[in-house]
C-alpha cells in the first residue's frame, strides 16, 4: 500500500503541474486583455543590450512624459530570419527590429505588414546602420587593408555562410560591389572574384556569432569580415588581440524596423508601437544606439562617437543592387552564391 | 565469470580514458570557461532575473514532460512486452520516431500544428489560445523530444524478463495493478530509473525544438538553453558558460536525487529479487 | 503459446493510453507537417531530393552518424561492463558522469568540443601533430556526434547486464568453460538487443543532430555541410517546402534502419521463444 501511495501521489503531482503550466501559458494570454499592457519587440542578435537599454529609456518616456498608461515591454531575440519566420508563424510581435529588410519583405508577404513600410519612417525605416568591416590579428601580420587583399593566396577567411545567417549578406553584396566597380561591371571578373575571395574562406560559420569563435577563440583564419558593431563588440572583450581594419568602399547595413500592423490593430497599440520606433529617431534613442556600437543617424551623436566610427565610403542596397528583392537573388538556390560552389 | 585482474584493469582503463576524452574535458572546460571571469561575476550570470525565470521554465517543462512520459513509458512497455499482437513491430519503430527526427523539424511540427499556416489557427484565435510561442508549446515540443526514452529502456529488460513471473501471478489470481506493482516494478525499478534520468536530463538540455516553437521572448518563453544561446550571440561568452555549468548541476542533483531513491528501496529490492529467484526455480 | 488469450492483464488500458499518447504527440503533429509538405508537389519535392549538395549532406550525416554509433556501441559496451562487473575507485563518478552529455544544451557542447579538437586546442594540438584534422571535417562531426550519443548505448546495456541471471554463467562456470566461452555464447547473446537499441537510437539522434555539429563542421559546400543544416538553409530561405521534403528523406531513412532493427530483434525473439517452448 506504501508504494501505491508513492505512486498515486507522484501521478497527481503531475497532474496539477500539468494544469498550472496550461494555466500559465493562458493566464499570461488572458493578462494582455484586460489593463496592462504587453508590448513585444522581436529583434535579432545581438541587440539585447540595446533595446534592454532602450526598453528602459523609453518606457519612462512612454509613461512619464506622455503620460499614458502601465505597458510591459518584452523583447525577443535570435537569428534575424528565424525571427522573421516566428512572426510569419504566429508570434505576436507589436514591431519587428530586424538585421534585414528582405525579412521584413517576407514578413510583408506574408499580409502582416502593409506594402510601402519602408517609406513609413525617416531614412528607409533605418533608425541606426553599421556597415562591414574586417577584424585581423593584433599588428596585422598578413597586412590586410582592402578587399584586394582577401584574395591573396596567403590569406584565410573566415565569414558566415550568407544562405544559413541574413547578416553575412551584407558581407557578400559589400565584397560583390567593390569588385563590380574595380571591374567596371565586367561580370565574369567581378564572378572571379567573388570565387577567389571565397576559395580562401576556411570555415562558413552558421552564423555570425560561430564566426567570432572560429576566429577569435579558435584561431582560425588571417581575417573575419563581420558587422562593426559586432567587431567592435569583439575588441570590447578582447582589447589587446585584434584590430579593426575600414576598407576603402564598404556598404551601409541598414537594419530595418516597422510596425507589425496586423497585431498592432488586433491588440490595440498602434500608437504605442509607432511611438516606440519614433523615439529611436530621437537623440535619447541615437545615444544608446551608439553606445551599443551601430552607427546613429543623427550627425551630431555620431560625430561625438568619431573615435568608434571611422568614415569611409558607404554604398546602399538600393544604390547599388537597386533594392533587396533583387539584391536576395544572390542568395537564392542557384543563384550567383551557389554557383560560387558548383562543381 | 572469473576475469584475470589484467583484462578488468584494460577495460577500466579503456572505459575510463573514453569518458575522460570524450567527456570529463568538455566538462572541465565549460567550468573553466563559466568561472574565468571570477566567482562573483558567475553568481552574477546566475542570479540574474531573467536567468532565474529560465531555470524556472526549463524546470516546468523538465518535471512535466518526465511525468508524462513516465506514464506512457509504462504503458507502452507493458503493452509491447506482455501481449502478442500485429503492427507490434511497427509501434515499436514508431515509438522511436522523434529519434529520427530532427529536432528543429520536430519544432516545425508544432508550428504547423498551431501556427498561423494551420487550419486550426482561427479557431484558437478566438478562444485566445496560445500553444505555440508561449508555454504549451515548449512543453509540448520538450515532451516530443523525450517521448521514447522510457519505454527503449524498460523494453529490453521486459523482455529479458519473460511473461511468466507475471502470468504465474495472473493465474493466482492478482490483478494487474498488484501484478505490476509486486512483480514487475521490483524488475525494472534499474531501468526505469535510466529512463527517467536519461528523459529528464535531455529535457533540461534540449535547445532545437524548443528554440523553434519558444519564441525567444525574455521572461516569458526563454528557457536555460535559449537564455545561454543569447548570451553568447552577444559576446557574453563567460556568462553563458556559467548558466550552461547550471543545467550540468541539475542533472547531478537528478543523479543523486536517483542514487538516494535506489538506496532507499534496496532493502526491499533484495527481498523481492529472493522471491523472484524462488519463482524462477 | 498462450494464443490470443492473455493471461495477464491490462492490454486495453496499456493499448489506450499508448495509443492515446502516440496520436496526440505524434501523429496528429506528424500529420500536420505532412499536410503542409505535400503541397508542394511531386516536382518541387523531386527537385529539392535530388540535389546534388543535399544528397551528399545525406552522405555526410549518414556515414559520420553510423562511425559515431559504431564507436559508441563498442565503448558504450564497455563501460556498462565496468560499471556492472566490477568493484574500483570512482565508479560512482563514472556511473553519474555517463547522462551529462543529454543536459548540456547540444550548442554548449560543439563548443567546448570545438575549442578542446580545434588545431589551437588542448587535444586538437596533439591530434593535428600526428595528421589527424579533429576540427572542421568529417572527423570532428563525428566527434561531437559521439559526445551526443554516449549515454545511448551504456544505459540501454546497463539494466539488462545487471538483471542478468548470475546462475547460467556460474552453471557454465562449474562445467570449465572458458571466459569467452561464457562472454560469447551466454552474456553477449543476451546483450544483442540494447546494444542495437543503443546504436540505432545513437546513429538516428546523429543524423538529427544540428546544434553541437553546426561549430565544428566548418559547413563547407560539398565536405563538411550536413543534412540538418541544408534544413536550416532552406528555412532562412523562407522556403518551407523544400526543408520539409529534406526532412522527410531523413525521417525516412532514420526510420528505415530503426524499423529493420526492431524487425530483425522480432525474429531473433521468436526463434529464442521458439527453442524456449520446444
């Protein structure tokens, strides 16, 4: 009878947490109906600090300043596709703070934001940008200092894989457009290029991050071509091991942000939703933004942070592919990527 | 079996230097890695809010989708040991189906189960049902994961036990509650502690299938794993090692909380296993 | 034997709830993704197969999954020996150690495992000096492919080594036969069934596995690139279909072998239950 007991008793254990996890995954559901406010940010890595800073700054502007009711900011984060897909699949995000626009298209495809988004905020829906940079070993032994020289026999890449992480796209289109101008558009060379350049990449991270580690924890490699920002985070943990070399011509990463509409009108927070990516164009906004590495556009906060951002020549998307639906056909299957690696 | 000390001294050694290689050294690395920073900034990493409501999400999840199992894994083993019936084989096979599965396709079962492309997505629209993207969802895709565990341990010993301890008990007349609990726990009590420890320590760990339904949400639906995952793709490199080192503890305070149990049931274990041996005479 | 009519109890309530269970975890989600998948159509779903860079992911997990398995039925075999068999310094340790590698989240793991067989690593030094590369190749999947299948094997020969009955080897012990006369004719005919177990639970996990291989595959197009990440590719591409047709190839092919295997112990069951009945 004693171990019927036991077993009784670990049966109805079970049951009752079974019930509190339904009740606590509902009862958080039921939360957003009735009063306060919850408020989901779905973004990608690594921007947690940002807009854990932000969420903060802003939430104070929201209730303090304007006076408007209790509201709960949340936030998400992970690889920008996978988050773009989370939305298209069901998660509720109230705006999307995204490493791309092409995901912000395809959020858009999927009839949860409405057409013209871009246009929707200033300077394309791009409240801050970064732009590509390389990151080299301490003294720069293999005297890397432009594009040119990632193709030199004696240099080893390392870069994400641009079909598995949306970042490492910008790495492709800015290395791409460099050699389609040295070329004068000829594009077999600029083809040739792009081959030779990554016939020397050793390791094709899934993702940013596990590029950072091949090559700055494991050694790998003469070169990473990352996100400023993320080089910039890199130095920050390891001051005394890497330098961060600006090519002479590199592209203006444009992270995108919008206001998921369809759930903004279900749940009744446009004007919060839109109010929190104005306020990101606001001098309280561009400050964290630059303290959080990416580039601001306001002139004045970006001149005060020159020592971080170094000027070069910045090309758009929109300049140079004529926007990100064209730009993503290097990237589809078969496309001028694949063709990198076809046999 | 008497073997000469040499070949026990091989085999020790052999399974010793595996686990060393193979294992002891990741290990050692990820305590080493978690506490390079200090000790202070490892509590830091631990204690911090959001850290906590992960450990307290993936500990939800642990205890429920054990629970669930347990059960099921019971019944199943029952079921495909004790009786002859057509398809056996092929329930059996179909048990260890979320083996073969990848566990971010495993994810993306859910979320077409539940998600917005499935037809039953209005329908939980309206009675404000969130499975995917909240709570349920990560139970339930951390259920799916561990699903065959407990049976693949208890089927083989089950088997090797044969039909008649519990048939000779049948026909004097037990029922099967009594069956079960008097013959065949004493027999598998091993196995099925295995299973449970194997079941909740990949639940505790898994990352894949939940990272595909959890919807990453700070707070909320980030469990262990996720909050670790963010943390390195942030260059917060020592903090995630530190909260990885936190599940490796959970799974040794399982371990243990296993071995205290097994203890104290031994008593009771050896008289059974008397009579058992009686009954196989 | 006992025919269609059981003598012990409890096949309804076993049949409903195992039936119950499977349906609601298993089929009904299974049968979702089906649904999905197959609108895509038999063209798109031939054209996603068949690709060349895929199949030779396939080959790539396949192959580095099956070394992985091997590998671990043999040490896995050992070491639920050790642990059964014999008395030493550390067991418990040993014993304890064995389900780590299930709690520490897969990318946790590649990345240790990684950092220790990389060509700057502790072991990876020792590794890349006598020629073998451990990381970013073919060896260094299968590595961590072993770390995520360790526990596979031990614990699936672990409870039935131990409900072993002691009485046939003494029996056998008394009548002079030789150690692996009582390993190979007794022991080993009794293991047969959870070390398949173990290994085919071990090698479809490796095929599935992702998180821990992803940092020391390297993902090299045609060398390195596995099944579970040509998935990840077609995702980020937004192309559902296509990651839903590679991974219903590799369900399949998981399948098959767990099916085989189970097939093969019915048969080897019943001729055993056949020499046991005669």
């Amino acid at each position: 009878m004693f171990k019927f007991k036991k077993w009784a008793t670990v049966f109805l254990a079970a049951g009752l947490i079974f019930s509190a996890g339904i009740m606590s995954g509902c009862g958080s559901d039921s939360a957003s109906n009735s009063g306060k406010k919850e408020f989901l940010n779905v973004s990608y890595d690594p921007t947690r600090e940002l807009y854990a800073a932000y969420n903060e700054k802003f939430h104070e502007h929201w209730t303090k300043e304007l006076g408007n009711g209790e509201v709960t900011l949340t936030q998400s984060h992970g690889g920008s596709g996978k988050q773009a897909r989370a939305v298209i699949e069901g998660l509720e995000a109230d705006v999307v703070t995204l490493a791309l626009a092409y995901d912000v298209i395809e959020i858009k495809n999927a009839g949860l934001i409405q057409g013209g988004w871009q246009n929707e905020f200033p300077d394309n829906s791009s409240p801050y940008t970064s732009t590509i940079v390389f990151l080299v070993r301490k003294g720069n032994p293999k005297n890397i200092r432009d594009w040119d020289d990632l193709i030199r026999d004696d240099v080893d890449i390392i870069t994400p894989n641009p079909k598995t992480s949306g970042g490492a796209q910008w790495n492709y289109l800015a290395a791409w457009e460099y050699a389609r101008r040295k070329f004068n558009g000829d594009e077999a060379q600029v083809r040739d290029f792009m081959k030779k350049l990554f016939a020397n990449v050793v390791v094709l991270d899934s993702g940013a991050r596990g590029a950072t580690t091949s090559f700055v924890q494991r050694g790998q490699g003469d070169v990473l071509i990352a996100w400023e920002n993320e080089a910039l985070l890199s130095k920050k943990d390891n001051p005394d091991a890497y330098e961060i070399i600006t090519p002479s011509l590199s592209i203006l990463a444009e992270p995108s942000v919008a206001v998921v509409d369809k759930i903004v009108d279900k749940k009744g927070t446009r004007s919060l939703a839109e109010e929190y990516i104005n306020y990101l164009y606001s001098p309280e906004g561009q400050e964290i933004a630059a303290q959080n590495f990416y580039r601001p556009r306001n002139q004045e906060i970006l001149a005060k942070y020159s020592d971080t951002f170094k000027p070069l020549e910045l090309f758009t998307v929109d300049e140079a592919f004529g926007g990100w639906v064209k730009a993503h056909e290097h990237f589809k299957d078969g496309g001028s990527f694949d063709q990198i690696y076809q046999k | 079996m008497r073997e000469s000390i040499w070949l026990k001294r091989t085999l020790i050694f052999l399974a010793a230097s595996f686990l060393f290689v193979m294992l002891i050294m990741p290990l050692i690395l990820v305590a080493k890695e978690a506490l390079s920073k200090g000790v202070d900034f490892y509590f830091a990493a631990l204690t911090d809010e959001f850290a906590l409501k992960a450990l307290w999400l993936t500990i939800e999840a642990t205890i429920l989708a054990v629970a669930l199992n347990t059960i099921f894994g019971l019944a199943s083993a029952w079921l495909l040991t004790k009786f002859d019936f057509r398809g056996k084989t092929f329930l059996g096979s179909l048990i260890d189906l979320p083996f073969a599965i990848s566990p971010v396709v495993a994810g993306l079962f859910f979320i077409m189960l539940f998600g917005r492309m499935s037809p039953l997505y209005p329908l939980l629209q309206e009675y404000n049902l969130a499975i995917v993207f909240a709570v349920p969802g990560i139970i339930l895709a951390t259920v799916f994961v561990t699903f065959p565990f407990i049976t693949r341990e208890l089927v083989p010993v089950m088997e090797s036990q044969g039909r008649s301890e519990e048939e000779a008990a049948a026909t004097m007349g037990a029922n099967g509650w009594t069956i079960f609990r008097r013959v065949t726990l004493p027999n598998i009590k091993w196995a099925l502690g295995y299973g449970i420890v194997l079941c909740s320590a990949r639940a505790l760990g898994e990352f894949g299938a939940v990272s595909v339904v959890s919807g990453h949400i700070r707070g909320k639906t980030n469990t262990l794993p996720l909050h670790i995952e963010i943390l390195y793709n942030e260059y917060n490199f020592t903090a995630a090692f530190a909260v990885a080192s936190v599940l490796v503890l959970l799974a040794i305070i399982i371990l243990i909380l296993r071995n205290l149990i097994e203890n104290a049931g031994k008593a009771s274990l050896q008289v059974s296993n008397l009579k058992a041996g009686v009954a196989n005479d | 034997m006992f025919g269609k009519s059981d003598v012990i109890p409890g096949r309804r309530l076993t049949l409903g709830i195992t039936l119950t269970y499977v349906s609601l975890f298993l089929f009904i989600p299974l049968a979702a993704f089906m649904l999905y998948a197959s609108g895509m159509g038999f063209e798109k779903f031939f054209a996603a197969v068949t690709d060349w860079r895929n199949v030779h992911a396939y080959g790539v997990s396949f192959f580095c999954a099956l070394t992985a398995g091997i590998i671990n039925a043999l040490f896995g075999l050992i070491i639920a020996w050790v642990l059964v068999r014999y008395d030493f310094r550390g067991k418990k340790i040993m014993d304890a150690l064995i389900d780590l590698p299930f709690a520490l989240p897969t990318a946790v793991a590649g990345i240790a495992l990684t950092t220790l067989y990389a060509q700057n690593g502790l072991l990876g030094k020792i590794f890349y000096g006598i020629g073998i590369e451990t990381a970013f190749s073919p060896i260094g999947i299968t590595i961590a492919l072993i770390f995520v299948g360790i526990p596979f094997v031990a614990r699936s020969v672990q409870p039935v080594l131990k409900e072993l009955d002691p009485q046939l080897e003494e029996a056998a012990n008394l009548f002079g036969a030789g150690n692996w006369t009582i390993f190979s004719k007794i022991i080993f005919p009794e293991l047969i069934e959870p070390l398949l177990t173990g290994f085919a639970l071990a090698f479809a996990r490796g095929i599935g596995e992702y998180g821990s291989v992803v940092f020391i595959a390297g993902n090299m197009p045609y060398e390195t690139e596995i099944a579970p990440l040509m998935i990840m590719t077609k995702l980020e591409q937004f192309d559902y279909q296509s990651a839903a047709a590679i991974a219903i190839v590799m369900m399949i092919l998981s399948l098959t072998i767990l099916l085989g295997i189970h097939g093969w112990q019915a048969r080897q069951l019943k001729r055993i239950g056949g020499v046991v009945g005669a």
